[in-house]
C-alpha cells in the first residue's frame, strides 16, 4: 500500500482536511508544509523560514519515517522531496466554492471582524485574499494552477486528481481506493 503521499492545490482546496483524514485513517504522520514554509509567529503566516533552513526540516521529517501525508504546495523550494512520493494528489475547487472557504477560515482565525478596515490584520486578510483568487488565472511567477500543472509533469509516480466539490469522505474514498 502507498503511504508516502503528498495531497496539494490552491490555497482553500482542502489540502490539509484530506491529508490529515488519511493519515489518521491509515495511522502515518501528517506534515503540512506551512510547517516547514512559515516561522511560528503570532499572528501566523508572518514570516518566511530561510529557504535552506525549511528544506533541512523537511528533509528529516520526510526520511526520518518510512509512512507519511504531505500536505501543501513545496513547488520551488521543496522539489528534492519528489523521488520520496509514492503517489501525488492534487485538489481543485471552482474558485467561488474556494474563496467562500477561505474567508471563513480566515474569520475563524481571525475574528469575524477582519473585514473591517480598523482591524490590525485586514491588509494581510485583503492581500492574502487577493493572492488566493489569482490562483486559476497566475502565471509561473506565483502559486496558480499553470505552475501546479507544470509542476505535476515533474512526476514520476501516480497522480489522482480530484476536481470538484467532494466531500472529505468522498476524497478519501477515492484517495483509498488508489493506495492500493
């Protein structure tokens, strides 16, 4: 059974849901790659780790299991990972469903407030925001789906694709059946 997977798309797609559902299902670690990307600060997401430094951390988490779940995007900074996959899963959502998620998500972390202009956080809300609607529509230059797509003909092991609105157990349905 392959249980060394990395589960990736557009921010919102649902990435972290599926990957941490598998690995409690199949009973491997979860590594998210926020984890690695993003320094642990308050408010989070505030400072990027040095780019040396994430790909070590990664590195010793990857090759210190034989069983993982990888979530999130490494595109760029995290290709060394790619012979270590026994299988890619990639996750698109129309971008409305996406965006809906994300700014509830983004209420729950940050208060239902963040969409008020006095909010200490609502440049970073409206930025981020911003960077995840491009997604479908980015060019090489950022996290979007021609760079994902790019990124997948990098491959070598099975791709699942799942694109649509699934729910979690329907993902995990199909992500199951392919492990075999």
């Amino acid at each position: 059974m392959m249980t060394r997977i990395h589960i990736f798309g557009a921010s919102g797609s649902g990435t972290t849901t599926l990957a941490k559902t598998l690995a409690e299902t199949v009973g491997s670690p979860h590594y998210d790659t926020d984890t690695y990307f993003w320094m642990t600060t308050t408010p989070p997401f505030q400072t990027i780790r040095e780019r040396a430094e994430r790909q070590t951390l990664l590195r010793q988490d990857l090759t210190s299991h034989e069983h993982w779940i990888l979530s999130g995007s490494l595109c760029g900074w995290g290709d060394f990972a790619i012979p270590l996959f026994e299988m890619v899963v990639f996750l698109w959502l129309p971008p409305a469903i996406r965006m809906q998620r994300l700014k509830q998500r983004e209420m729950m972390r940050y208060g239902p407030h963040i969409d008020d202009p006095i909010h200490p956080g609502h440049h970073e809300h409206v930025t981020f925001l911003e960077w995840a609607a491009a997604y479908d529509t980015g060019g090489m230059d950022t996290r979007s789906k021609v760079r994902h797509e790019a990124w997948l003909a990098t491959v070598l092991c099975p791709v699942i694709r799942i694109e649509g609105d699934y729910t979690i157990q329907e993902k995990l349905s199909l992500v199951m059946r392919s492990m075999q």
